[in-house]
C-alpha cells in the first residue's frame, strides 16, 4: 500500500486490544466467516481449544478478546469493505 501511495492506519490489537464492540463490527462487516478470523496455529493448540467451538460470532468475539493473538491477520477496513487480507496479495483488491 505504501508503494501506491495510499494512506492506512495500523492498529496495533497486542498492544492495545479491540473490544468486543470493534470485533463484533468486524465479524459483521467482513467477507469470511467468524471461524475464520481464528488462528488455528501452534498458540491455538497450546490452549488446548478445539476449533469446532468456535466458529459462532459470539465464540469467536469472545476468544479473541480473551487472546486477541489469535487473529487472523492482517484485516483491511475500508469505509464500504472489510476483508481479510490472507493472502495479504487480497489487500490489492481494496485499491
């Protein structure tokens, strides 16, 4: 994005979490499903958690408020979409 000039913020959700309301308007904005937004990686397997728990809006908010690591990244919002951009090439597709 920086090569094309277009102008972005990073929000960095480690150091400063979203709430359950800024997840909640993710989940209902973006183009996957709320399981989808779930890092099923090594951190998820340490935890214990089994992925057919969460794959509800609610679950998945939860979670990720409790271990926002576990986000998928990286999330593109733009005024008329929001996407997961994974691979991040799909962030192209907002310019």
């Amino acid at each position: 994005m920086r090569e094309r000039g277009v102008e972005f913020d990073v929000v960095w959700y480690l150091l400063n979490p979203l709430t359950a309301k800024e997840l909640a308007s993710i989940v209902d904005a973006i183009d996957v499903q709320p399981a989808d937004l779930v890092r099923k990686d090594s951190h998820f397997a340490e935890l214990g958690l089994d992925p057919t728990e969460y794959v509800t809006k609610e679950a998945v908010i939860e979670l990720l408020v409790e271990h926002p690591k576990l986000m998928q990244r990286p999330i593109a919002v733009t005024p008329s979409r929001t996407i997961l951009a994974r691979p991040k090439e799909k962030i192209l597709d907002l310019l």
